[in-house]
C-alpha cells in the first residue's frame, strides 16, 4: 500500500459569510489507496462540505485554513486547469440523487463518454468501449448507453453514475450518502458494488453518511463528526464496539434494532449548536449527559485510547464511557 494518503486533510477550517464560527473547525481526516474510510453524522454536521473539498468545490466566499491533499498535492492552492484535471482524473464523486446530476434530455452513453473525450483527448470509440466495460463492472449492459435517465430505475442510476466516477480512473472516490433515495435491496447491491469497485480498481473511497450500521458495514476506519469538528475516530470494528465520546454513544444507542425492547427510541435532546453563536467549549456540551463546567469552558482535545491504536476522542470524561458497548 502507498504509504502516502491518497486524501490527507489538515486542519481544514472553512468559515461562511454571516457565521459567528467556522462551519469546519480544524478537520484532520486521512483515506489511503484500497481503503474505505466513513465520514458519519448528523446532517449539517459538515460532511458533504469536507468531501466536497477534495474537490475544491467551496461555497461562495469562504475562508479556508488548513491543507487537503490529494496524493502530495494541495487542492486549495491549485489553479483553474489544475482543478479542472483532478475533477476529471484523479477525485471523483457520486452525489446523493443520481437524478439530479443527469440531463434528462441526454442519453446515458452521452453521458459517461463527454468528459473523457473532451479532457482525456479518448477517441469517441476508445470511450464507448470504456463505457460499455464500466457498465459491466455494475452490472449493467451496452444497451444503458441508449436510453434516457427517464427510462431506468433509481438504482440503475446509482450504478450508472458509479461507472460514470470510474471513467477518469479516479484514484479517490467520493460518495455522498448515495444510497439515501434507494430501497433496502438496492441499498445493499449499491454497497456490494463500491466494495467490489475498491477491491477491483484499488482505489481510496471516502464514504459519508448518516447510517451508522451502514457505516460498520462498508468501512475500514470511521469518522464522526458534529457541529464541524471530528469528536471520534478509529477503526471501524474497534470505535463501534466501545465508543469513547458521548456523541457516538448516543447515536449508536438511537439506531433501531430488531432485538431492542419495545417502547420509544432513544434520541439525542436538543439541537446541534447555532453557527451565529460562537463556540467556547465542546460543541456537544449542551446535550451531553456527561457535561461538566470544564465542557463549557474548555474545547477538548483528540486523544488516544489506551487501546487500540489509532482510536481518539474528543472529550473530557472519554474515561467514564471506556468500554461502552456498542448498544448502550
């Protein structure tokens, strides 16, 4: 394996016009090559907005500090043409309605071949055959490549975008929750194909999403984020079977279970802080169980775990969730 990240994020701040604080505050995040890496929390937490860096896609008038690099290379410093080539080639990314980034009036086949002809210099016959091999590699066939985005289901749609993310042989892959808008069944293909894709091609997939289980399920490493800042991370087996902060607590004990006990869900009380009130402590303190005067006053650190490594926690009382089992 490259012992240099495919996508090295740090300290990523970005701050919006009209917020009293950053909408991401000091993000330090990592995916290597062959490896899949899941970026969970709950929504507007910052996470389709730290995906959307790697590509240089940033709101209107925002303030960026920190670095994100994709294989050596600082996507915030390079210019037009250099964006331009890693959109088409090294980054690419599924977005979470496949509807919505589709021309309806264009076939399928226009579709995935326009950027590699017009940016690859591909001959229109090298991107067909190309096209065709992708759709395959989905599960689908050449005759995709004439029908309109109106003539297949949702799911075929994913699959055709995640062939469309493959054409550029992108070495990292983005996907944005992009099995939100599907049924379980299609769920559970779409999940099977990204992990087939990332065995086949070997490349580096960030995965963002607010399904913890699903999160288990497909990633090596996890991410959890809230209010724009990773409270936790780890690996994925090791972070779920004993969360060390407060906030994955509570989200692993919101998620519904078969064996669970009849009665209401356990939830999360209040709301994720305002972004035009300014933040001097731990941004879950006002929800936390466990919050003392020192949450309010004092951010917290990520810090190791004892064990295993590579495990940190953003909070003050990680001692008294040590051991936490998954479904507490």
């Amino acid at each position: 394996m490259n012992p240099l990240p495919i996508l090295d994020v740090q300290g990523l701040s970005i701050t919006l016009p009209g917020t009293a604080r950053p909408v991401l505050d000091g993000v330090d995040l990592h995916v290597a090559a062959g490896e899949t890496v899941a970026l969970v929390g709950e929504s507007g937490s910052g996470k389709t907005l730290t995906s959307r860096s790697a590509l240089h896609l940033l709101p209107p008038g925002a303030v960026v500090e920190g670095a994100v690099r994709v294989n050596g290379q600082d996507v915030l410093t390079m210019n037009a043409g250099q964006v331009r080539a890693l959109r088409t080639g090294t980054v690419a990314m599924i977005f979470q309605d496949p509807r919505a980034a589709l021309n309806p009036l264009r076939r399928i086949g226009d579709f995935l071949t326009e950027s590699v002809t017009l940016t690859r210099s591909m001959s229109r016959a090298d991107a067909g055959a190309r096209a065709v091999e992708l759709l395959r590699a989905v599960g689908l066939d050449a005759s995709a490549l004439h029908k309109y985005p109106g003539q297949v289901s949702g799911g075929m749609l994913q699959r055709v975008m995640i062939a469309a993310a493959l054409m550029g042989d992108p070495a990292l892959l983005l996907a944005d929750e992009p099995t939100t808008a599907l049924d379980v069944t299609t769920q559970a293909e779409v999940i099977a194909l990204l992990a087939e894709v990332r065995e086949r091609f070997g490349t580096g997939l960030l995965f963002v999403t607010h399904d913890l289980d699903l999160a288990a399920a497909i990633s090596d490493r996890v991410y959890v984020m809230y209010a724009g800042r990773i409270v936790e991370s780890g690996p994925a087996e090791a972070l779920f079977a004993g969360p060390r902060h407060p906030y994955t607590a509570a989200l692993l004990a919101s998620t519904p279970r078969l064996e669970a006990p009849q009665g209401r869900l356990a939830a999360i009380e209040g709301q994720p802080p305002d972004l035009r009130q300014e933040l001097l402590g731990c941004p879950f303190a006002a929800r936390c169980p466990l919050a003392t005067d020192v949450c309010d006053q004092q951010a917290p650190e990520a810090l190791p775990a004892p064990e295993p490594v590579h495990h940190l926690a953003a909070c003050h009382h990680t001692d008294r969730l040590e051991g936490s089992p998954a479904d507490a």
